[in-house]
C-alpha cells in the first residue's frame, strides 16, 4: 500500500558526499542549489518492503533456473545472491525479448506493446516521440527517472538538426505508462527488489524492440543515449546489443544498489530498506541490474563490432556520487574500450540548469556526430 510522505521527515543522514568538508565554496554552492531543486518535488512516498519474489519468477531462465516456486531453502538474501549468479551467466537469455508484431505510428509517435510482459495495463505500450531525420544516423533516447512527457525533447531537437534521428522512447511506469494511483515512476525504483528487477529487464526489451523498428524504417547506424536511470537501462542494453555502435552515457554509476543507498534522489527508497537489508546487500541483490556486472560483457562486444562511449559525469554529484562515476572511467580504461569521458563541475540536478545543460547536450550532439 502507498503511503503520502514527507520527503524530509524521518531522512535524518544525508548522503555521504554531503556530510564530507566541501573543498571549496563553488563546491557548496553547488551542493546547496542540488538540496534546493531536490526539495521542489513534493510528491515522494514511501512504498512497503518487498522482496517481489512472483517478479523473479516471471523470467526466461529456463535452462539454469529461475526463482523457487517454494519457500526459500537458505533464507531469501542467500537465495537471492545464487539467483543474481545464475543470471549473471545466462545474461542473453534474461534480457531477451520476443519480436514486438505490430509498430503503430501515429504522426510523431511510435507505440508498441512492450515485449515484457507487466501486470499494469498502462505499462504494457510504449510511447515514442520520433524526430525523424534523413540519412542512415539514429539514435534512441531514454531520460532520467521520473522524466516527464516532454524530457529530452530539446536534445532530440538538436540531434534532429545535426542530421540525426532520435526516438525517445518512454521509460516503464513513466508518464502514459504510469498506473492509476502514482504521482511518480516508483514502480522504476522503490523498495520492492524484484519489480525494480523486472523494471529494468523490460526497459531494456523496450529499447531492443525500437532499434527493431529504427532498422525497419531503414537506419543502419545506430546509436543510444541514456540519462541517470536511462544511463543504466541504455548501458544493459548496449552491452547485449551489438547493434548499438555509440553509446553516450550522462550521468555514470556502478551499483544499482549504491546509487539507491547513497543518493539524495532516492533517501525515501532507502527509508524504506532500511531494516531489511543493508548497503551490501542491496547492492548484491540488485547486481543483475548494475552496470558494473556487464562491463566485461559490454568490452568484448565492444572489441567485436567497434564500440564507442561518451562517459559523462558531475564532480559534485549527491545523487550518483563522484567515486562511483571515477570508477566506471577507471573501468572503460582499464578495459582499453574507446571513450571520450568528462567531468562536469556541477551537481545531478544542475546539470540540466544553465549554463551546464548547454554543455552537457553540445558533448552529446557533438560526439554523435562525429561517431555515428
């Protein structure tokens, strides 16, 4: 059951990043204006623990297993751990997806049942906002969490005009796709571990299912751009997906669970964890959907068929923290994967604030440009 809550009510710790001595005032400006812009949205609420084991069963891993019908033999975290191991080694199979059968374009819009299947019957069709473009150049785009409609359109404008098309493919539970009775995308990201699972694994058949149609309408050179949750879902994705050539990543992280645990977005999410589980083990039962478990599968398909990233991430960041997006650039290099990384000096939130936004989206359009 939801509940209404306040969102600074009970969240006495912040994270870490802002209990630290700030190394300079620009530093605290900016942190400062990020706990602003995070205080404007009201409508936070805390959902009830779940462990969402009937979500772990709804998976294709037939041949190593899916989630035990009966109650768990060693408790439910140890369970979990061997359910993310058995995942983990038959990734293709769990971020498979179906063939979608029929594309419905109605003027600047493409819909679609989404290959996953989902309980919710406003989550079942994806909605697509298309700028379309001449040429062979197309890009799907995939916002932040809790993006409205209309989020990214301008970056799809400027990519439209530098002669690349982009589709902006919704995200599940987000805008039309959001059930009767949210305010928000909780559904995306709350604290019942195994539909924030499945969350994922059907964005992820969303966005293979759209490339589908972007080869159909005749594009050959394809590419993605994700932000912040759109980040993790473009990046699962691309590391299964040797059509996706370039791949710009806004806003970079390593664990799922860390970001959830850590950021100042999501204090209600671990509000609402605490007492079930700890930062360990979040992180672990949501390793099937962290980026971090895919970088080596993500490097060899990328030594396959040509890979090139775009890393970009915010020096003072209190939703995705620094060391975190640190080490994803130290894995990219140390992987030897071809990439063009950037720090901006700016915070989650202010990246899509003047003057960052500018910079961020000219990164953006600039790379694609030249690698698409």
């Amino acid at each position: 059951m939801l509940t209404s809550c306040n969102p600074h009510a009970r969240l006495e710790v912040f994270p870490p990043i802002l209990q630290r001595p700030l190394p300079s005032p620009y530093a605290s400006l900016i942190h400062a204006w990020e706990r602003r812009l995070n205080r404007v949205d009201q409508d936070r609420r805390i959902t009830a623990f779940d462990w969402g084991s009937e979500w772990l069963r709804a998976t294709p891993l037939n041949h190593v297993g899916a989630w035990p019908a009966q109650a768990p033999a060693h408790g439910v975290i140890a369970d979990l751990r061997a359910w993310n191991e058995r995942v983990l080694t038959a990734s293709g199979e769990f971020f498979s997806y179906p063939p979608v059968r029929a594309f419905r374009r109605e003027g600047d819009w493409l819909r679609f049942d989404s290959p996953v299947a989902t309980p919710y019957a406003e989550n079942r069709e994806v909605h697509a906002r298309w700028f379309p473009a001449p040429g062979p150049k197309a890009v799907v785009v995939v916002a932040q969490w809790n993006a409205d409609e209309h989020g990214h359109w301008g970056l799809c404008s400027l990519l439209q005009r530098a002669g690349i098309a982009a589709l902006r493919v919704s995200m599940p539970y987000h805008d039309r796709r959001m059930p009767a009775g949210l305010r928000r995308a909780e559904y995306t990201v709350d604290a019942n571990i195994g539909r924030t699972i499945h969350a994922a694994r059907q964005a992820v058949g969303d966005i293979r299912a759209a490339l589908d149609w972007l080869e159909q309408e005749g594009y050959t050179s394809l590419g993605i751009v994700g932000t912040s949750l759109g980040s993790c879902y473009a990046l699962l994705a691309s590391a299964h997906e040797p059509r996706l050539r370039v791949n710009a990543f806004n806003h970079v992280s390593q664990y799922f669970g860390d970001v959830v645990w850590t950021g100042l977005a999501t204090r209600h999410v671990r509000d609402s964890l605490a007492g079930y589980v700890d930062q360990e083990q979040l992180r672990e039962a949501w390793r099937v959907i962290s980026p971090a478990s895919y970088l080596d599968t993500y490097a060899r398909l990328a030594r396959e068929t040509g890979k090139r990233s775009l890393l970009i991430w915010a020096r003072y960041d209190p939703c995705f923290l620094p060391e975190f997006s640190r080490a994803v650039v130290a894995s990219f290099r140390r992987l030897g994967l071809q990439c063009e990384a950037h720090g901006l000096p700016c915070g989650h939130y202010t990246i899509g604030r003047w003057p960052f936004k500018y910079v961020d989206a000219g990164l953006i359009v600039r790379f694609l440009r030249r690698e698409l």
